[in-house]
C-alpha cells in the first residue's frame, strides 16, 4: 500500500533535520577519549550506557550525539561529535576504574550546580 502524500509530514521532517543541525555541537568523542585515556572498547561501552540512559529518559540523542567521519594520518573514521550534555552523559557513564574518569566524576559532582 502506498503511502499518500502529506505536506505536514514534509514540513515535521524539515524541521526535525533543521533543528539537527542548529544544535550546539562541541566535543568530539575522540578528543574525549585521549584526554581521559580511554580505549575504543571503554568509550563504546560508555556510549552503550549513554544511548541507554536517554532512551529511558526520552532525551533525544540525535540533539546530543552526532555520527561524523574524520581524516586523519590514519585515513577516514568515524567519531561522535557531542553536546555539553552529551558529553557530559558520557562522562559519567565511563568506567570508574579508570582514574581520569573518576577524577572527573568527582569534580563534576563538586561543581557548583548552575540554576539559570
């Protein structure tokens, strides 16, 4: 059966894809990983357990997560470019056996909760 043509359901997509790309962006997952000293099976874990948490939450990941490709010495990857928020989520959901990540969990912890 053929779907008929609905004008709203063009428009509900623009948006959806237009809002994609306004949100604020700012970390990537990589840069994340190196700062903290993590190895590719920690961060997919990590995001594992990201991507859980909003899907129990109803937090949309596509405004927090975004799958990009980039080059480097290595050749093409792919990396997740992340929100604050998403980067923050990441955060805690890492390993605290990792002294970097539990460092930064205590410290994000102690930091002054900001009530704008």
């Amino acid at each position: 059966m053929l779907k008929r043509y609905d004008p709203l359901d063009e428009y509900l997509d623009y948006e959806h894809i237009r809002s994609y790309f306004e949100l604020p962006q700012r970390c990537l997952a990589s840069h994340l990983v190196e700062a903290l000293g993590l190895d590719e099976e920690e961060l997919e874990a990590a995001l594992k357990r990201t991507f859980n948490v909003c899907c129990h939450m109803g937090i949309d990941i596509h405004q927090h997560f975004r799958q990009v490709y980039v080059a480097d010495e290595q050749g093409m990857r792919t990396d997740w470019l992340m929100s604050d928020f998403g980067s923050y989520l990441l955060l805690i959901n890492g390993q605290t056996s990792n002294p970097h990540v539990a460092r930064a969990q205590v410290y994000f912890l102690r930091k002054p909760l900001n009530h704008d």
